[in-house]
C-alpha cells in the first residue's frame, strides 16, 4: 500500500478545490489518479492527515495474440523494458509446468503440446492466475492466451472479474513469414522444440481454425490494436510503442 499526505485549503464557497501542497512518503501506485485522491482526501479531512490507499483496484491485462513466429515475445521483451510490463507467456508457463518434478499435470500438458492441441483452461488459467499473484506486480502482457472459445470462456468464468483487461494486441503476419522464422530460429538452437515443419503445420492449423475467431470477436468488442508483424523487430516496436503511448502507457 501506498501512503501519502496531503495539504489542501477549505475550499472557497462555490469556488474549486485546488491542492496547495502533496507530500508523499511513497509513490502513488501505477495510473493513480492524483486528483481523484485528493479529492477522496479533502471529502475527508481539511487538515494535514495521513490516507493508506490501496494499489489500482484491479491489475492491468494485456492479451498478446498471433500465429507461431509472429514475434510475440521478441515484442514482449521490448514492452517489458520500456513500459515495465511483467510478461507471462501462457505456453512458457505450461512448459515449465509439464517439466516440473512432481507436477500432477506434466504427463496431460507433454501429451497436448506433443500433438500441437491446447491444453485445457483450468491448467492455464490456475496458472496464469497463480503467476499474477506471485509476481507483486500491476501491469502484464498475457502472451498467446486466449487461443479459442473454450480459453475465453475459462477466463470470463475464472479471471474477468479479477482484472482489467485492456486490449488484444495483435500481431498479424503473413504465414509464410511465421513459418521462415521458426524455422530459422528452431535450426540456430535458440527455437522451441516443436519448431520443426510437423510441428508448425499442426500449430498453424490450430491457430487458424481456433485463435482467429477469438481475435475476430475481440474485434467486435472494438478491443483490439492490430500490428502489422512482417518488418523486422524494431520497426514493429515502433508501432507497438505509439500503440500503447496512446493508450495512456
């Protein structure tokens, strides 16, 4: 929690409240709103006395979608560094969940993973969710997650009420593009291990048939900001950072 204290004057009748003096012991949390707190405040009190405010009511959510060699982490590792997102990479996490000793879901995940399907939302939501929580952090980038009806659903039932989901950014690529790079970066040793021509045709498949539809719906909503994702990684940020600039980023 944050504490702050702040001086303000009795306000003249009919007139504004207008802050004379804010002194504060720590920085106010992430997108606060300077005024709405010293108007909670002066609601309150008129002299100097201390206010224990909470952080930002819910955390921030940011979905990051696009086909297999889109560039999406590449693009999350820039957001990071530059708006101090914390990133979690839904498949990241069920990776290392399948190789964690003694995980009751390791054996179900390597079996999904394998044959290029997804995993069930319960797995990946709980661990989204537990992610969120151990972090201590507001702001996230929630990359390749929702990729179908059923991981939309999942989450509405299970997430929606406890965080604030911004928008879907969406990195639109040509596929012939994606597949290049995969498998480009899968014979360079620095690719995953389904990054391999079986594999991709399967992930594209998937891709097509259950994650597009969810961008489209996202679409309606008016929630999504589009990136196109064939130039190369820096002049894709650039678009990436006027989108989240103008966003209140």
């Amino acid at each position: 929690m944050w504490r702050a204290f702040a001086r303000l004057p009795r306000a003249l009748e009919g007139g504004t409240e207008v802050v004379q003096q804010i002194t504060l012991t720590q920085h106010l949390p992430p997108h606060s709103n300077v005024r709405n707190f010293c108007s909670t405040y002066y609601r309150k009190k008129h002299n100097l006395q201390p206010i224990i405010m909470t952080s930002s009511s819910k955390p921030k959510v940011v979905f990051v979608l696009g086909g297999p060699g889109a560039g999406k982490g590449t693009q999350c590792s820039k957001i990071v560094d530059r708006f101090l997102f914390t990133h979690l990479s839904a498949g990241d996490l069920l990776r290392e969940e399948r190789s964690r000793e003694g995980s009751e879901f390791g054996t179900l995940i390597e079996d999904y993973i394998r044959n290029g399907k997804i995993v069930p939302v319960d797995v990946t939501c709980s661990l989204l969710e537990n992610a969120m929580k151990n972090s201590g952090k507001s702001l996230f980038l929630i990359d390749g997650f929702p990729r179908n009806q059923d991981n939309l659903d999942g989450w509405n039932r299970q997430m929606s009420e406890k965080v604030d989901m911004q928008f879907v950014l969406f990195f639109d690529c040509d596929e012939e593009v994606c597949v290049k790079r995969c498998l480009n970066r899968g014979q360079g040793g620095s690719g995953r291990s389904d990054d391999n021509l079986e594999s991709l045709k399967k992930r594209i498949q998937t891709y097509n048939n259950d994650s597009l539809p969810i961008i489209k719906h996202f679409e309606g909503a008016g929630q999504v900001k589009k990136i196109d994702a064939s130039p190369d990684a820096d002049k894709v940020f650039s678009e990436v950072e006027r989108t989240f600039l103008s966003s209140g980023f």
